[in-house]
C-alpha cells in the first residue's frame, strides 16, 4: 500500500514532507506549550493564510506567477512574527494581547484578498485543509531547508530556550540575552507552520503543533521524553493521515488531526487505567 502511494513523484514530495513535518511541528511545539503560546500557531497561521491569499491574487489579476503562494504566505508569516514581537514588548503587562491583535489582522487581510480574487479556489481549498498533491520538489527543498534550519537553532539554544521556558526570569539573571532568543523563537515558529500548512492546512496547523505535545506530556518524565514522544505521535498520525487521505481522496488535514486526538484519547484512558491497577496493587500489598 505505502510503495504504490510513493509510486508518483508528488506523493513521494508529499509523503518525506510528511515525515519532515512530523518531526520540526512538535519538536518546537513542545516548547510553545511549555511556555503558554499555544494560541502563537492559531495567529501565524491566520497571517500565512493572508499570504497565501496574496499571491494567489497577484497570480489572478497579472496571469503570471511572480511569487509563489507558499513564500508568499512565508513572507507574511516571518512579518507577522515580528509584529508578535514587537507588540509584546508593546504590551509588557499584557503580552497575550500580541496574539488576537494579529490574528485578526491575518483575518482582515484574509477576507480581503479573498473577496478581491473574487473567492475561494482549488488551490486555496487546498491550503485552508491539506492536500496530498500540493506539495512540489521545490517546495520540498524549501520545507528541507526550514527543518535544517530549525534543527540547527534548536541544537546550539536549546539551554537558552529550555530555561527561558520553564524559569525565564532566571535566565535573565544568567546572562541569556531573552528578547534575541525571543525573536529567533518567533521567526522559527513562523516558518515552521508556514511548511506545515501544505499538509494540514492552515485551520489545522496548530494542532499538530500542540496536540502531540499534549499527549506526549501525559506519559513524558522529562521534557527530552515530551519531545521525543510528541515526535512520535506526530509523525504516527501523519503519516496515517497522508496514506488515508490519499486511499480515501480526502484532505490529510482533517485525518491527521483526529487521528492525534485519538492518540490523545487513548494516552489518558491507559494512564488512568494503569494508574488504577497500580494503585489496587498498591492497596493489596499493604492490606
């Protein structure tokens, strides 16, 4: 069943793009919900939407494709992230405010550009909820690129960001330049969901982003074991979600995220009900 949906060059873009994607979204989603941002994916990729809706609408009214939709809605994306920035330094007593702010705004430009484009499209369709043909080779050495990039960041700041996430005051007080760190976490959590978004869509991004994270930490003893675990989790139900989505000729996205809700599900229930033999074992011991 997987050789014959690698079969076609778009579905092996698709499918490594998957797998690429199963790795960097809860890799930084791990950190985004250790430090509350959760609603951060929900407002940068309302941003990116406006993006995509952009060059769409360029490609409309001049008939050529002067940039592609996906590093146009790239574009919007990492501006987006420094506005975040800017207006939580802004709004130091009330940070969160950073998040509606600009998810409205990626609203607004949304429906506007949409409306001058005279609509929704195919190609928009298939941005708003996934597809498993969307994705080209350029793309996927675009996504490539982004996922190096995240790794390598994560890699050399990972002290830097573990403490500014758990204890961020005290990272100040070690020297940790936190606005710098601030800024880069921004920038890679815009291009993170702007790769994602060929895959889930933009209406389901963040919840590949936190729902593994959500998961992970319900068995995790450590936040190494959250990451390692979430990891899993997203790439189990992306690569389900892909190889369903293709068999059963709907969008990936929707799939993707129900399989990791079920995961979800399934983590609770068997914690609780190990928690439960544990505890009788427990009293019959002692008893």
């Amino acid at each position: 069943m997987l050789m014959n949906l690698l079969e076609y060059e778009f579905l092996r873009n698709t499918f490594f793009t998957g797998i690429i994607i199963g790795i960097i979204a809860p890799l930084l989603g791990a950190f985004i919900v250790v430090r509350r941002l959760s609603l951060i994916a929900d407002a940068l990729s309302h941003v990116t939407l406006a993006g995509i809706a952009f060059g769409l609408l360029l490609e409309k009214k001049t008939g050529a494709m002067l940039i592609t939709p996906f590093y146009s809605g790239l574009g919007f994306s990492i501006i987006g992230s420094v506005i975040v920035e800017r207006l939580r330094r802004v709004y130091t007593a009330f940070q969160e405010l950073a998040i509606p702010i600009i998810l409205s705004g990626g609203v607004g430009l949304s429906v506007i550009f949409i409306s001058i484009a005279n609509g929704f499209n195919t190609d928009l369709y298939n941005y708003l909820f996934g597809s498993v043909s969307a994705v080209s080779r350029q793309d996927l050495y675009s996504i490539i690129i982004i996922a190096v990039i995240v790794c390598v960041v994560i890699f050399f700041l990972y002290k830097e960001l573990f403490l500014l996430s758990f204890d961020e005051e005290q990272a100040v007080v070690t020297g940790i330049h936190a606005k710098r760190i601030h800024f880069i976490f921004i920038v890679l959590t815009a291009l993170v969901i702007a790769a994602s978004i060929r895959i889930v869509g933009v209406l389901l991004v963040s919840a590949l982003m936190t729902l593994p994270v959500a998961a992970s930490i319900r068995i995790a003893k450590g936040f190494k074991q959250t990451i390692i675990y979430a990891i899993i989790y997203g790439e189990t139900a992306v690569i389900l979600g892909l190889v369903s989505g293709y068999y059963l000729e709907i969008p990936p996205g929707g799939t993707i995220v129900m399989l990791l809700i079920l995961l979800l599900i399934a983590t609770i229930v068997t914690k609780k009900v190990i928690a439960k033999i544990n505890s009788r074992k427990h009293r019959l011991k002692t008893g």
